[in-house]
C-alpha cells in the first residue's frame, strides 16, 4: 500500500507554513488592534477593576511572535527541504548487491551510517526501499494485451501508480548492521574499486538544529527585549494623561462607616444625606429634586475630612474614586488636563459614582496670581476640571467631594453652586466631640480605672481629632514600654507633654542657667497665678522639652471661641512675665524670652490693625494675612499712609510696654512668691498644680 503524501518528509515545509500561519491568526485573535482610547466599561455593582489607564496588549506583541515564528520556519526549512537531488534509504542488502556489480563509485562512513554515490541511476522505490535498472526508451512500460474477452484491456493501476511513486537516484544511504557486523565489508568494497572515506561519529541531527537555531533565538530575543522596553517606555510618555484615581473595592479593605467618626455631628449628617441620595435617588427625584454637583469640606489640619470621605465610600453601596489634587499636574504640559478628562469619563462610566479630591487647593487655586507672564499648567487644569464639574448630566449621579484645609485659596469660579453646591466646615471639636472621638480611639485599648475620658476632654482643648488619636496611641506607648499591664492616666499625662511640650531632652546646664531657666519660668507662673483672666497654670517645669528650655503649661477652664481684650491684655502680659522676672532678680536679660517677644508682638499687632482694640479706633488696616504667600498684595499698595503705619507702630509699643510696666510691678509686690517658686523648681525640676497652690496661695477669683 503506498505511503500517503501527507506522512512523508516532502510535505514538512508545508506543515510548518501552515503551523505558522495558524499560529499567527491566533496570536491576533489574542491581542487585537485596539484604538489606544479605548476602555471597559467597570462591571457593575461596584466590583474590583483593573487599574485605571491600562489598555490592552498592543499589537506590537503580535507583529513580533509572527517575526519569531517566520524565523523559526526560514531556520527550519533548509534541513527538512533545501532543494539537493534525492538520498535513497536502501536496505543494506541492496548496498552490497551494488557493489558486487560495480555500480558503487564512493562511499562515506560515519559512525553507523553509510552513504554514497551509484556510478548508474537506478529506480529506487520509496515504498519498498529497493533498486532497480533506470528504465530506459524500450523498457517504459506497455499497455496490457487484450484479455481472453477480446475487449479493450486498460493498464494495471497498481502498477501505473507504482512507477510514478519510483525516483531515479544515484545518492543512497544505508545504516551497517552493527549488531550483526561484517568483517568483510573493507575487503568487499577494496576489491570492486570503491573509495571509502570515514568521518568521526555525528551529533544528533537535533542537536545540529539546535545549536544553528541558538544564535538566531537569542539574537531574536535581544531584540524582543528591546522592544518591549521601547514599548513600555512609550507607553509611561503617552500614558502620562491617563488618570490615576484608585477605585475603592469594600472587599480589600475594612470599610470605615460612620460609626468611626465622632466630633464633627453637623457634617456627619450632611454627607449621610449625600449617601442616601445616591442609595435611593428616585424618592428625591420624585420631588423634582436635583442631584448636589459636588461638597467641599473644609477646615483645619487633622479634622476628619478625608476620614468622612473614606466613611462616605465605606456606607455608599456605589463605586468610590479617589485621588489627591496634586496627582493630577505633571512635568508635561497639557498633562493635567488630560488626567481630568480621562478621570471624569472613567467615573461617569461607572456612575452613580462618587469622586474625592484630596487637597483640593493644589489644584484649585485662584487663577492670576503671580508675577510673570506665564502659562501656568495649574491652570489649564483648573480650567478643564471647572468645564467638567459644570458640564454633567442633570441625571448622572456623580458627586464630587473635595477636602481643603485653605478655603480661602480656592477659584471663586469653583466655589460657586453648580460645581461645588455645599461647604461642610469642619472645626476643632468641643468637649463632647473629644470625649467621643477619645471613646473610639480607646476602645480597643486596655484602660485602667483611672481613666477618666471625661477628665481627657477637659486637658485636650484646642486638639484635632488626629491629635487625640495620636495621643492615645503614644499613650499606648508609654504604658509598653514602661510595662504597664494596663494604660493608666499617668500615661495619659506622660503623653499629653510629649506631644504638646515635646519629648524631654537629657540636657544637663550649668548652675546659673538653671537657676535663670526657673526664674524665667517662674515670672510666668506667678504672672499668670496672679492675673483673674489668665488660664490657669497646671505645671511649671524647668526639664527641656523640644526647643524650650523649660515650660509653663496653662490650661483653659472652657472652650474659647471669642477673645475679649480683658483676656488678651492678659495673655500679654503672661508672655513678659519671664522677662519681667529675669529684670526684677538678676537686672538683666537674656535670649531665652525670644518666642515669648514674637508672640507678644505678634498679639499687640492684631489688636491695634486688625481687631481695633486699641485708641486708633476700629478700623481694620491689616488682614489676617491668609493671602499673602498668593501674590496678590503685590499688585496692591498698602491699604494706609506712613503716617498711619507710625501710628500703628507707636500703639503697638503702647500696649506692649503698659504690659511690661504691669507685670514688673505685679512682680515686685510678689517677690517672696516668686523666690519661694524658683527655689521649688530648683529642687524639684516640675511643680504640679497642687504644690502651686501651697506655695503661691489661692488663686484671686475673676
């Protein structure tokens, strides 16, 4: 039966082209040519995504698998098909039935193989393996004789097919029996005339594929690598407008609910609104209720906002972006702009949605400050994110927070209804606020009987909610390290002054500074003892903390939130008690009241131009100064004459100096106290509340 084509080694090279060829459909099936704009669509409910701005393979990757294969293929093609005359395997019987006739011009041996050339062609039949007489003009074959039938006799197929199978060779190869061996093969092959040439043993005919592929595949490689480093490059250059908000997934991360934030009620209860609004956006609708464009949180440091804005992705069951206003400027320009137009269309694709802005102010800035004639990139993405806030669909629910900590720096443009429609202020919280904000941080603590968070929110006035989170973590701290089995509220003191006062340093002074150092600090005190309106004075201590060679801590009775003069003048002359004390007992002074001067300073100014607490009247010559790193002053002139400003100067020196003359006096009349107190201190390095109150007497009532 005749081998079909297919299983022969002929048909090799169209195997491998049509491998390759399938392997190339398939590896653009795989990665198909994409417009770089193009993007998924997030899945809906809010699951995880892949990361924003990453596009799929390019088709780069394509091109260079069907290089790779093609090289492979144009490697591979002349072993199996290089065009030579036909080599016929012969059985070895046939080898040495030729060369007994004579018909063997020269053999190669190599290792087990023999091949050679036949000094006449010969038919060899693949099939078979064997030889016969090339045919020649009067041996071609006949047509069969009429059968005994008489009719037309057709020639045999079998035979028809077999002589078009044959090959006319004179290249043949054998393998020599090893196994069996013939010791008369040299003699044989001497005697008929045939020359022999031997080689030594051949490798593998893999190994040869191999070791000629190797260099081209590492060549091919090298190249690949470089290309795809090429491409990676590119893709940071032109994917550097691309947005890079990260998408909240609930599963990755515990959520932070409200029941998380405390101190801050009123903005609570607005942003709980906003999730409902998006929860059940169809009961307000119903009402011809318009979605709020966006909410703008503001205030100080460490007040909650980007803890309200992780509560609000943590409560909404719809998809949360984020990112921080300065990931959105680049050192390319038109970059921001880019990013905000790329960030608005990946949130609209997955709205409702809502979208924070961390420190907003470095993005939104008011536009025209500035000295040069500049293009600013800040404001081309200023631009780009007013057109984008103003330009959504009345029905796409997309809700813009934003957190700043300088409102008053921000573009009125972006500040107006219809981009940002609230302002939720959040301040500083009151008692109640730090006993609750002390109650959550606490609650995973181990607390002692002595702590009182209610006796924690009376000493913590004026601390941000990151402030007393941190004061009990360093409370924490303390008790571990001093090996406490549980926090006590020595702790709690312990890390009060560490993070008001500062840790205290191990510095060691000489006699007469330490014996300055107390009665600078005792001039305080006793200033502040002595004067009604005053705060009252907790602990007087002379051990360095931070930058301060000792402390005078006062802490308020209540909350503040208007200052009268009375409180103020008193506050001055509190700041001038220490140098009051070091002229009353040493008529001398020295540097360490340098902070306490710029403070008084600082104070005498606000009251004469901008609070109007002073004989110059009411009017307001000076700002509070929040703008002035802006540059917008530098296009105006100062608001009053030089006459005016002496006049400022002159009332400034005024208050400052009546202060002075007060507290020396007080000082005086007191300088038994003042000496008893110093000599305490020197002893004792930190005098408590109730070891002042033996030693200066009750404190005057107001």
């Amino acid at each position: 039966m005749p081998t079909p084509f297919w299983t022969t080694p002929e048909s090799w090279p169209i195997w491998i082209l049509g491998l390759t060829a399938f392997g190339s459909v398939a590896v653009l099936r795989l990665h198909p040519l994409r417009r770089s704009g193009s993007k998924q669509a997030p899945p809906p409910g809010g699951g995880p995504t892949t990361s924003p701005g990453r596009e799929p393979p390019p088709a780069a990757a394509a091109f260079w698998w069907i290089t790779l294969a093609l090289l492979l293929a144009w490697n591979t093609l002349p072993f199996l098909f290089d065009g030579t005359p036909k080599v016929a395997k012969i059985p070895y019987s046939s080898f040495i039935e030729q060369v007994q006739q004579n018909n063997v011009a020269q053999v190669g041996i190599q290792g087990s193989e023999i091949a050679g050339e036949l000094k006449t062609a010969k038919d060899w039949d693949p099939a078979s393996g064997a030889l016969s007489k090339a045919p020649s003009g009067d041996d071609r074959p006949q047509k069969s004789r009429a059968d005994t039938s008489g009719t037309s006799s057709q020639p045999d197929s079998s035979s028809a097919h077999a002589s078009a199978q044959t090959l006319e060779v004179t290249r043949f190869t054998t393998v020599f029996p090893s196994s069996v061996g013939d010791p008369q093969l040299m003699s044989t092959l001497e005697r008929h005339g045939v020359a022999v040439a031997a080689a030594p043993q051949s490798e593998h005919y893999m190994a040869r594929i191999l070791g000629s592929l190797l260099p081209t595949a590492l060549l091919v490689g090298f190249f690949w690598w470089m290309g795809r480093r090429a491409m990676q490059q590119q893709q940071s250059i032109f994917g550097a407008g691309k947005s890079q908000a990260r998408r909240f997934v609930r599963e990755e991360a515990p959520a932070v609910t409200f029941a998380d934030v405390a101190g801050v009620d009123a903005a609570k209860g607005q942003l709980q609104e906003i999730v409902s609004i998006l929860k059940s956006p169809e009961r307000y609708r119903a009402l011809g209720a318009r979605t709020p464009r966006g909410v703008l949180l503001a205030g100080p440091p460490g007040t909650g906002k980007t803890l309200l804005a992780r509560a609000v992705a943590g409560e909404a069951q719809v998809p949360f972006f984020s990112i921080s206003g300065s990931e959105f400027v680049e050192m390319f320009v038109g970059v921001g702009a880019s990013r905000v137009r790329n960030l608005f269309q990946e949130v609209k694709a997955a709205a409702p949605a809502i979208l924070f802005v961390d420190e907003l102010d470095a993005v939104g800035r008011r536009r025209g400050a500035g000295v040069g004639m500049v293009n600013d990139e800040r404001e081309q993405t200023l631009n780009q994110l007013l057109v984008e806030m103003d330009g959504f669909d009345a029905r796409t629910s997309v809700i813009v927070l934003a957190a700043t900590n300088r409102p008053d720096v921000l573009d009125p443009a972006l500040r107006r209804p219809g981009r940002f429609d609230r302002e939720v202020i959040l301040g500083l919280p009151d008692r109640n606020g730090r006993r609750a904000i002390i109650g959550i941080h606490t609650r995973a603590l181990e607390l002692a009987d002595d702590v009182d968070p209610d006796a924690l929110a009376s000493i913590t006035m004026g601390m941000s909610g990151a402030q007393l989170a941190n004061l009990c973590n360093e409370a924490a701290l303390v008790a571990a390290r001093d090996a406490h089995a549980r926090i006590q509220a020595q702790d709690f003191e312990t890390a009060l002054d560490r993070v008001l006062l500062g840790e205290a340093l191990p510095l060691t002074l000489d006699a007469d500074a330490r014996r300055t150092v107390a009665y600078h600090e005792s001039g305080h005190a006793l200033v502040a003892w002595l004067t009604p309106e005053a705060d009252p004075v907790h602990k007087v201590t002379i051990v360095p903390h931070g930058m301060a060679l000792g402390v005078t801590e006062q802490r308020p009775e209540d909350d503040r939130y208007n200052l009268s003069r009375h409180y103020l003048m008193a506050r001055l002359r509190v700041m001038l008690g220490g140098r009051g004390a070091e002229e009353t007992v040493f008529e001398d002074v020295t540097t360490g009241a340098e902070n306490d001067l710029v403070q008084a300073t600082r104070q005498a100014r606000h009251m004469v131009a901008t609070w109007g607490m002073s004989e110059l009247g009411l009017a307001a010559y000076e700002s509070s100064g929040e703008d002035r790193f802006l540059g917008y002053e530098l296009g105006q002139g100062r608001p009053y004459s030089e006459e005016t400003a002496r006049r400022i100067d002159a009332e400034v020196n005024r208050l400052l100096a009546e202060s002075h003359a007060a507290v020396l006096s007080l000082l005086s009349s007191a300088r038994d106290r003042l000496d008893a107190l110093a000599q305490a201190l020197l002893e004792r390095e930190t005098v408590g509340e109730e070891e002042l109150v033996r030693i200066l007497g009750p404190r005057p009532a107001r």
